[in-house]
C-alpha cells in the first residue's frame, strides 16, 4: 500500500517528520505537495489528495493542515471520502475500525510530532471492523449517492 501525503504551509513541517517516520520504516507513500512553507490554499492541497484516494490511485491519504480543520472539512466534500481529523490515538483507531476513514487529517500546529506520529502509527495498523459499523458506513455512502 502506497500512501498519499499532503499538506499546506502551515502543516509542512508536521508532514516532513511523517515522511522521516515512513522513510525509517520503509513505509510507501507519494508526497503530493506543498514543497515548501511558502503560502497555499489549503482546499487546493486538500482536494488534489481526497481525489487520489477517491480515484483509487491510493488506499489511504493523509493531508495535514494549521489545525486540520481546513483539509477536514475541504477533503469531505469529495464523493467516497471519509476524513477523520485526529488528535489523539483513540479516536485514530477508532476512525478507522467504526468509520474507515480513508483520510487522516491533523494539525501541524497543534500538535506535538511524537503525537502525530504515534496517530499516524495507530491509525495504519487499524482496520475496519465491519459488521454494525460497516451498516452505518453504507448509510453514509447511501446519502453520499443520493445528492
């Protein structure tokens, strides 16, 4: 599995020391951009990765903003994402084993990198638990469809 990696200015630094991580454990991912703290629009950044994993191109993004908020928000305006914004490793597993969000999301500004990289840790090993929850997911999916 190839993993997606995005973010704006303001979750730059935050996502290099994810890179370091993934680099060190021999993690596949595809950094999709900003190169450098130099302003961006954050939706801009956002959409390019929520598309790449919509499409298929990759099995799980993670996009990281300011606060997260942003890319959050931006990234679940694309059909078949489901973005989870995380700052804690609890609701990281539980993204992924009662939602299975596809998207991470955090703040580079708010959070401590061995947080972060223990959310990214926690969130990757995680998997969907299906059965009660894979109903709930379909009901998403099913409005999602709807509109």
């Amino acid at each position: 599995m190839t993993i997606a990696i995005a973010s704006d200015h303001g979750g730059y630094k935050l996502k290099n020391e994810i890179i370091s991580y993934f680099d060190k454990n021999k993690i596949s991912y595809k950094d999709l951009g900003c190169f450098s703290e130099e302003p961006v629009d954050y939706p801009d950044i956002a959409i390019k990765c929520a598309e790449a994993v919509a499409g298929g191109e990759f099995e799980k993004g993670i996009i990281i903003c300011g606060t997260g908020i942003g890319v959050s928000i931006t990234a679940n305006k694309v059909k078949g994402i489901r973005a989870a914004l995380c700052h804690d490793t609890f609701s990281a597993r539980m993204s992924r084993e009662h939602n299975n969000a596809n998207v991470l999301t955090m703040g580079g500004r708010v959070i401590e990198i061995f947080l972060a990289i223990d959310i990214v840790k926690e969130w990757l090993a995680a998997e969907f638990a299906g059965d009660r929850h894979q109903r709930r997911v379909e009901k998403i999916m099913e409005y999602e469809n709807s509109k």
